[in-house]
C-alpha cells in the first residue's frame, strides 16, 4: 500500500554506542512497510546485535552494519 496512513508504522533509534577510544552514535529508521511490527522488532534489536557483531568489535563497523541487518532478516524469517 502507497501513500498516507492513518498510524505511523516507523520506528527508529537515536543511541550512543561504545567504541575503542569513546563513543560512537548510532542513528536508524526502520520503515514499516505496511506494519508496526517489524520495525519494533528492528528499533529493539538492532544495537544489541551490531555491539555483539565480531566485526564490531575488530573495527569493522560498515561490515558489521551488513551483518545485523542480515541477521534481523534471518531472524524475522
């Protein structure tokens, strides 16, 4: 379904996140395509999986972003 709807189905985050050295931002908008559900599921998961990511943690940040957005999809399969 395209266009206006009476309820906002987005979700999104605004959070700090640790890294080597100080800290980071982390900032993401989960559109919901129709429904509320996934991108709740995506707003309350996200930065837990990117911070336990093992490229996370070696630096990799963009690679680790490609991971948790694959791992979400994996798991709301």
């Amino acid at each position: 379904m395209q266009g206006w709807r009476s309820n906002m189905e987005d979700a999104h985050i605004t959070q700090t996140v640790d890294i080597p050295n100080g800290y980071g931002m982390l900032f993401g908008v989960f559109d919901g395509h129709g429904g509320k559900e996934v991108a709740e599921y995506a707003r309350e998961n996200f930065k837990k999986e990117f911070v336990k990511n093992g490229n996370f943690k070696a630096g990799d940040y963009k690679k680790a972003l490609y991971e948790t957005f694959m791992s979400l999809d994996k798991a709301l399969q």
